[in-house]
C-alpha cells in the first residue's frame, strides 16, 4: 500500500505540473476545466477528511504523567 500511495503521489505531482506548465497561455474555457477539476479534487478531499485522525495532545496531562512516572518537571 505504501508504495501505491508513494506512485499515486509522483503521478499526481507529474500531472499537476503539466497541466499548469502553460496556463498563462490556455483559453478561459481550458482554464475554468482545470479549476473544476481542481474544485472536485477539493470537494473530494473534504468528504475524506473524516479519515483524518487529529490527536491533540493535553500538555498539561502529559506533563502529569511524566512527572508520576519519572519524577521530575517538564519546563
């Protein structure tokens, strides 16, 4: 899977730069369907955003916890 991701990656990169690389020269009609590709790139990466898993750490407890278990402050 890590190599998947890895290949996904390099190819998106590889499409993006080519498809902007002459962007001053495109038509607005060339222009506005790369930007819908672009907004449904976004959209997509909205609905995926639930597979996010964002930790926040409570300095405050780690602190506690440290200094239980090692015996000293964390400054």
């Amino acid at each position: 899977m890590k190599k998947e991701k890895k290949e996904l990656i390099k190819k998106f990169k590889v499409v993006i730069e080519d498809l902007l690389d002459n962007y001053e020269e495109y038509t607005d009609e060339e222009k506005a369907q790369i930007k819908e590709i672009f907004q449904k790139v976004a959209d997509l990466n909205a609905i995926l955003d639930k597979y996010d898993i964002d930790v926040k750490l409570d300095w405050e407890e780690y602190s506690a916890a440290y200094c239980h278990f090692f015996g000293m402050m964390l400054y």
